[in-house]
C-alpha cells in the first residue's frame, strides 16, 4: 500500500479561505492519507483552528529560513520525501476540491508515471478552466509555450523525485514554479497522467500568481516577461529554448510593432496558463516578424 500525504502551503493571506478548505478536506471519501501542511507566517491562533478543525493527521512541516514561493514548495517537496511518502497530492489553500480527488488519485497511481493531473474548475460554476486535458504527458510540447499542471491540481510520484533534481531546480529563480517544475521532470524523460472524475475548484483573486486568462496588453507583456524569465532558465537543457528566448525578447523589445499579430493569432484555444502566445501559430499565420 502506497503511502500518501495531501500537501499545502498555509498562508494567512488565505486565511479568509480556511472553512472551505477544511470542509473540503474533511468531506474526502478516502481517510488513509497525512496532511502535509507548510506555515508561512500563520498567527498563533490560526495554527491552532486548522489543528482544531480538521480531522485528519497534520504534520506540520517549518518554513526555517523560505522566502519565496518556490522556496516554500521545495521545501514542502523535500519534507514530504524525507518522511518516506509515496504520492504527493497538491492542493493550494484557497482552492477546494472534489469529495473523490484523494480516492482517485491514489486509484490512478501508476509507478511508471512520475506526475498525476486532474481537471481545474472555476469555484462555484460547472465549468472547466481549461477546454481540454491530455490523457497523458509525455513530451515538452504539451507545455513548452503554455502550462496547465498547476499546484492546486497536481501529484507528484516522489519515488521519480530525486534529492539531485530538487538541489537543481533550487537554482531556478521564476515565478511560475509550477511550470519549471514539470518542465524539469518533462526533460528528464518522465511522464505524467491524467486522473479523470474528481476536480480542484479555482479561486480567482488577487493574491493568485496566475489568475485568470486575458488578452489584453497588459496580459500579452506580463506573460511575455514570464516566458523571457521561464526560457532563460531553461536556454542550457537545448537549442529550442534558446530560439524561443530569442522570439520573446523581439516581441517585449517591440511590442507595439507585434501587438497587432498578437490579437490576431496568438489567442490559444485551450486557455492554458501563458497560452495565449503560441509562436507555432504566428508562423503558420506567415506572420512572424521580426524587427
């Protein structure tokens, strides 16, 4: 029997969210897992009601010395290996979840695949984030212009997770951890699979880093900035990366010349995360400048 824990980073920026949370933890049909929970900054008394309220084995892990965002999932990564788990399942704290995601997930587990993901739905409406998941990922082109294996609908296989491959990804300085994360374990020959029926239920907010999905110019120079930082991290592991770095710096160079082609034929019908550019297109479109 695999041994599984249910990991979050709980910050009180969240907090407002804990009753969901905890009902949607507490109303899984599964019991047999640990709850793997991160303190980033909770008060005394915010710790204190999470140990009061929901009904399953917390081990709480110790920020020490995590600034970041990445700093804290690493860390939560790291922890979660140390203490021998198998599967990994990730859940933001301002996100709720399917009464069957935890029951699914370990009936799809499969030692040969290193990931798991499940469908991302807006919370309170019955409809699904992104158009279309693939069954399975086993190839960079699944995410090598847009992402959709977020933190909040992900597991992780932490028998594939190597303390090398943590120590490396420490060293990438992004704020979309979730897309380099899986990037990395992409190029490493991994694969990951789709667990089908259960949902994570999306918070739209202002404390998300990703947010939405827009096209506007606000949304087109935020999410060329991030792949700028995204592919320079990455323009060492081949050529691909380095070419589409090269692209993206010419769009952000000159945005108002490429805006228009932007609009026209960048919008990315499955509305990932970072989608809306997809450079394959524009160039089928015969529009790809540069300048």
């Amino acid at each position: 029997m695999i041994k599984v824990g249910f990991g979050t980073v709980v910050y009180s920026e969240a907090y407002n969210y804990v009753n969901d949370y905890i009902d949607s933890i507490n109303n899984q049909n599964y019991d047999s897992f640990d709850m793997l929970m991160l303190d980033d900054n909770l008060s005394d008394y915010q710790h204190q009601y999470i140990d009061k309220n929901i009904n399953k084995n917390i081990k709480w892990i110790d920020k020490v010395n995590c600034k970041s965002i990445q700093e804290l999932r690493i860390k939560l990564i790291i922890e979660s290996k140390n203490k021998g788990y198998d599967l990994l399942i990730l859940g933001d704290f301002d996100d709720t979840f399917s009464l069957d995601r935890i029951s699914n997930f370990v009936s799809n587990f499969d030692c040969g695949f290193s990931f798991f993901y499940n469908d991302l739905y807006y919370l309170n409406e019955n409809k699904p984030f992104f158009q279309y998941l693939p069954l399975e990922v086993d190839s960079l082109d699944y995410i090598l212009e847009s992402n959709f294996l977020g933190l909040s609908n992900t597991a992780l296989n932490l028998n594939h997770i190597e303390y090398d491959f943590l120590d490396k990804i420490k060293l990438k300085k992004t704020i979309a951890f979730d897309w380099m994360l899986y990037t990395l374990i992409l190029l490493r020959r991994k694969k990951g699979k789709k667990v089908n029926e259960c949902k994570t239920y999306y918070r739209i907010h202002n404390q998300n880093t990703a947010g939405d999905i827009s096209l506007s110019d606000e949304g087109l120079i935020r999410e060329i900035d991030i792949k700028i930082n995204h592919y320079k991290q990455l323009a060492e592991y081949n050529n691909e990366f380095k070419l589409l770095l090269e692209q993206y710096l010419i769009y952000r160079n000159s945005f108002n010349f490429h805006k228009k082609t932007l609009y026209n034929y960048s919008n990315n019908v499955n509305n990932y995360w970072w989608g809306n550019i997809n450079t394959t297109k524009i160039r089928r479109s015969g529009n790809y400048e540069d300048k």
